[in-house]
C-alpha cells in the first residue's frame, strides 16, 4: 500500500494544472494487479481527467467509497522537510510526506484495499452484492463539480445504502457547513496621480480604497451566531478580502478592484439573508464614497464615479446525517473493536461533496480514514501505520453496516 501511495503522490495531479489521467492510470494498473473490476468514466470532452469506478462483486451496490484524485498546488517548496510531490517516509515519525497525501489519495489507497479484501469474502460467501469506490476528478475546484461526483450521480454509475467520503481522520464526520463565496468587484475612475484634475479630486474615484472601506465593513459587522448541535466550536464565518486584485500601475488611481468572500454557512443561515446584508453593505459604502468626491469638488452636477456588483462565484449547502443513524453507529463500533477508542461523531468546518451524495439519497459519512494532517499545508503527511488499520475499519463497517455476516 506504501509504494503505491508514493506512486500516486509522485503524480502530480494539482486542480487546474494537472489532469488526473495519470493518476486515473495507476489505480487502473493497482486494480489489474489485484483483479478488481475498474472502469474508467469521463465526462463529455474531459477524456483526459477520467474517474475511476472500481468495483468489488458483481450484484447489486450495497456501499461506495468516495475519494479525489486532484490536490491543491504547493506555495513554497522550500518550506517543506521533503519534496512535496516525492513521496518521502520520515522514519523518525513513520509519516509519509507529500502533495495528496491525505487529501486525498491517502484515503483512496486504504478503501482500495478494503475493497480488496471485500472481493475476497464476497467469492468465499457467493454474495450477491457489490461494493464501490470512486476516484473522482476536479474537487479541488470548489466541491460543486459537474465532472466528477455529479457526473457519476447523474448518470447514475455510483450507488450504495451508504457512503464514506474517504477525508483523513477517525473523526466520523457526520456533515459539513455549506459554503458562500462571493466576488465583489468595484469600479473607479482612472487619473494620473500627479495631475491637478485628482489633487483637486474633480477627477478620479479610487476603487481600491472603497473596496477595502467594503471589506473592513464586512469584517466589523456583527453576524448572526448561527450554532448547530453536530457542529460544535463552529459557526457561520464570514472571511472578507481572501483573494484581492487592483490597480494597474504604481502612478495611476485604480478604476478597477476586486475582492473574494468567503462564508461558511450553518444548517440554519439563510445564503439569501447573507447575500442580502453584503449588498447593503456594499451599497451604503459606495454611497458614501461617491458623496465624499461630490463634497471635494463641489460641483452639483457631478457625476457617480464609483459602481460596485457581486457575483457568486460558488454556493453550496450544508448537509448532515444524524448521529444515531446505523451507518454512524457501525463506524464507531469499527473503530471500538480495531482501535480500542471511542471516536467523536462532529461535523466538520470546511465543505466537501458529501451533501451531492446526502442530497441523493445516500446516506453519507463526509470524512472518515486514516490519521493525517496539514491538509492543504506544507508537510502535508500520512500515518504510515494507521493505513492498515483503516482498511481494517473500512471492511468491518462494510461487513455490519450492510450485513454481510449474517
């Protein structure tokens, strides 16, 4: 399992850059090697960024595995203890080190295997039942892909009477908070700054300061603290001004600047009520600011100089199962019997493609697989050791979640 996951982490595979085919590729080559059943499944013009299926049994899906190929890209290389895309085992920790590692290729590997040992029982005992995993492309880009998860979901290629989406941690996630992101974009008026026209302000709006008078708004307002019992510590988060651009030269007043939102939703926060407060807040402060340069120049008859919009740019909601559902329950019992732990049931903060899943009918657990942690960061890294027992847990929960003992 170590050597294929070094393999897969040697691939890069970043979202936007990358295409996952060569990763598509290995797992088909893993599969060979262990005579499980696997197809690949693009969508219409995307034949170089393939999902995987890979299918243990040949009856009915009784359970899915879900994991993505892509990862984020890598900052600074320098700052890592290894190469971020070579693989390397830090003996010291026994923590495998890489780009993907346990976002998620890490997890794709263990549920691998677990489907492995599946086919396996699943040839002893004759069962008519199958057991799937899907390595699926582009999650990276937002969790609201059209390609990957969905494409599979619409055409109905992955089914199952329960999920796991295979995110590091034995944690057993239970849902997550929805997401909001949001571009606002102003506009100015452009003007050389050593001219008389923006001394005297008869010309000339500044798009990047009244974006920043936005974005301080934002961040000062009072949002409701909306709560939930499967989320605790987390509530709805606005981060304004994660990603900023404007301006255009060093002696020039911007005409043009932009900015992204971040918000991270509650089961009860309203997106529309959310959308509706920045609004205002966007348009009182571009009131503002035009009424500032009216002011400065004293000319009745000047015209607005400074506009505002805001685009959604991705939206997607929060979704939870309960806590006393029997898939939960069989995941914590897996980890009682491998682990000798009771694991906590949350929901976690960052959004993902459980709710595609939840939202179709199955029931979903959105993060659940091997220890892992800096996910996104620099080292990002594995536990070596906890990957055999997470195949251990996968196929127990399998084997009593969907009865296959009885």
């Amino acid at each position: 399992m170590t050597s294929f996951l070094c393999d897969l982490i040697r691939i890069r595979s970043v979202c936007g850059i990358d295409a996952e085919r060569f990763v598509a590729q290995r797992i088909l080559v893993e599969c060979q090697s262990l005579k499980l059943k696997c197809d690949l499944v693009s969508a219409p013009n995307e034949e170089h960024r393939p999902n995987v299926i890979v299918t243990a049994g040949n009856g009915p899906s009784k359970f899915l595995f879900v994991g993505h190929m892509d990862t984020v890209n890598v900052e600074d290389e320098t700052q890592w203890s290894f190469p971020p895309f070579a693989g390397a085992i830090d003996d010291k920790t026994q923590r495998l080190i890489g780009r993907g590692s346990c976002d998620n290729k890490g997890g794709i590997v263990c549920a691998l295997y677990a489907l492995y040992l599946l086919q396996q029982f699943i040839d002893e005992k004759s069962l008519n039942v199958s057991i799937q995993l899907a390595c699926v492309v582009d999650e990276e880009s937002g969790a609201c892909s059209s390609i990957g998860v969905r494409h599979l979901l619409d055409r109905k290629l992955i089914s199952g009477s329960g999920a796991i989406y295979v995110y590091p941690g034995i944690n057993v996630t239970i849902g997550h908070r929805g997401l909001l992101r949001l571009e606002i974009n102003v506009k100015g008026e452009n003007v050389h700054t050593g001219t008389v026209e923006w001394n005297t302000k008869t010309k000339g709006a500044n798009a990047s300061t009244a974006l920043a008078r936005i974005l301080i708004a934002l961040e000062d307002y009072a949002w409701s603290n909306d709560t939930d019992p499967s989320f605790p510590d987390l509530t709805l988060n606005v981060t304004p001004g994660t990603i900023l651009n404007g301006g255009g030269f060093a002696s020039v007043v911007p005409s043009n600047a932009s900015a992204m939102v971040d918000i991270r939703l509650m089961p009860s926060t309203s997106a529309d009520d959310i959308l509706k407060k920045i609004e205002d807040i966007t348009k009182i402060i571009i009131n503002e600011r035009n009424e500032f340069y009216h002011k400065m120049t004293r000319d009745t008859t000047s015209s607005v100089r400074l506009s505002a919009s805001i685009t959604i740019k991705n939206q997607l909601p929060a979704a939870t199962i309960d806590s006393r559902h029997p898939l939960v329950l069989s995941c914590v019992n897996a980890v009682k019997r491998v682990l000798n732990i009771i694991p906590t049931t949350n929901g976690c903060g960052p959004a993902n493609e459980g709710y595609m899943l939840i939202d179709s009918g199955i029931p979903t657990i959105c993060g659940f697989g091997p220890i892992g942690g800096n996910v996104h960061g620099v080292d990002e890294w594995i536990s070596v050791p906890s990957m055999a027992q997470t195949v251990d847990i996968y196929v127990d929960i399998v084997s009593n979640f969907c009865q296959l003992c009885v």
